[in-house]
C-alpha cells in the first residue's frame, strides 16, 4: 500500500510518498529533495529509487490520509521549506 502527500499552497507543489511497511505495518514516509533542489537542515537517510526516509510513523490504515498529510506538511515546515 503506498499514498502519496503534496503541499499546494502558496504557490508552493511538493510531494512525497507513504509506504506501508510489511514487517513492522509502520507507515514510511519518503522525500525527493534533489527534484526540487531544496537543501534539507539535517541528513536522512537514502533509500534506491524512493529518495530520503524522512519518516516512520504508527498510523491506523484509516487514518493515513489525513495524517499522512499533516505528517509531510510539518516536515516541510521543519526544514524551512515551506513557512
């Protein structure tokens, strides 16, 4: 299962992914922060093909959507990427 998150407004168009993890049933969150050219405030690590994991988080599949979001929207926020 995957979701992927975006943050749209003021101009702004960033995306990231949710993946369901089937060992630990953890929702990962992943960033591409070279297609955006954004530098990030701190190191994460890379995965090959989905980008940086910038997240592991215990979710209920219900809920993922809109968690998920406010999840992704805070990292932007925390980076200094968005304001």
């Amino acid at each position: 299962m995957h979701l992927h998150v975006g943050y749209y407004e003021h101009g702004f168009d960033y995306e990231g992914v949710f993946f369901k993890s089937l060992e630990t049933e953890r929702w990962l969150l992943f960033f591409d922060h070279k297609s955006y050219g954004v530098t990030l405030l701190k190191e994460f690590e890379k995965w090959d093909d989905l980008g940086l994991l910038i997240g592991d988080y215990l979710i209920e599949d219900d809920l993922i959507e809109e968690e998920g979001h406010k999840h992704f929207e805070r990292f932007l926020k925390e980076n200094n990427i968005v304001k």
